[in-house]
C-alpha cells in the first residue's frame, strides 16, 4: 500500500473509531488492522478490515426503512426523532448519497474509497 494511501486510511480508521455511531465489530475490526499495519499480517487483516467495512456500512435506503420502523423509534429516540433521521435520509438520498452519512458511515465510505489502493 503506498504511503499516502495508508496515511489517509489510518487517519479515517481513527474517525471511525471515535465515532458513536461506530458498532462493536467495525471498531474491532479497525483496531486488529491498525495493530497489523506494518507487520506480516497487513495484507490478510486490510482484506478483513474490507469486507467488516462492506458490511457495516448502511445504504441509504437501509437507514430510511429503520428510521421507520419501531425498532428505528427505539433505537432514534423516539417517534418523532425517528421520523426525522428518515426525511433525513430521504433528502441525502434526493441529492445523490448512497449509504448513511452518520460519522461512521461517513469513515467507512472514506476508506472504501481506497480500497483498490489498500489491495495494492
């Protein structure tokens, strides 16, 4: 992985993992990576890191159905504050997003944005 690639991709995990939205796997998934940076196992964890970032990672259409859900309600807030996470996402969605843009899934878009660079 070239140097300003890795910069950038360590410098992102980190936002990740400061993220309140950030889930449990997605920042231990981030650590093992950041601790094998380096070392002989880069390359099998940077193909782990991928594919815990592909999963993790919420589309737009995701994020609205939850916010309208019941569980969405619970996990939101509330009805109300539910309601607004999913106009939310309907109104990013409107100006072209793919996935949710929460601190989190905001990292992880970052960083899939280099994949190629990570595999090299």
């Amino acid at each position: 992985m070239k140097k300003e690639v890795m910069d950038y991709v360590v410098k992102k995990t980190h936002e990740l993992m400061e993220a309140a939205s950030c889930s449990k796997e997605a920042k231990e998934a981030a650590q093992v990576w950041l601790d094998a940076v380096g070392t002989e196992k880069e390359a099998e964890e940077t193909k782990k890191y991928i594919e815990e970032l592909e999963a993790d990672i919420m589309p737009v259409d995701n994020l609205i159905a939850f916010a309208e859900s019941e569980m969405g309600a619970k996990v939101f807030g509330g009805i109300d504050a539910a309601k607004g996470v999913a106009e939310h996402g309907k109104a990013i969605k409107a100006a072209g997003a793919k996935y949710c843009d929460c601190p989190a899934c905001a990292a992880v878009e970052a960083i899939l944005e280099k994949k190629d660079g990570m595999l090299e």
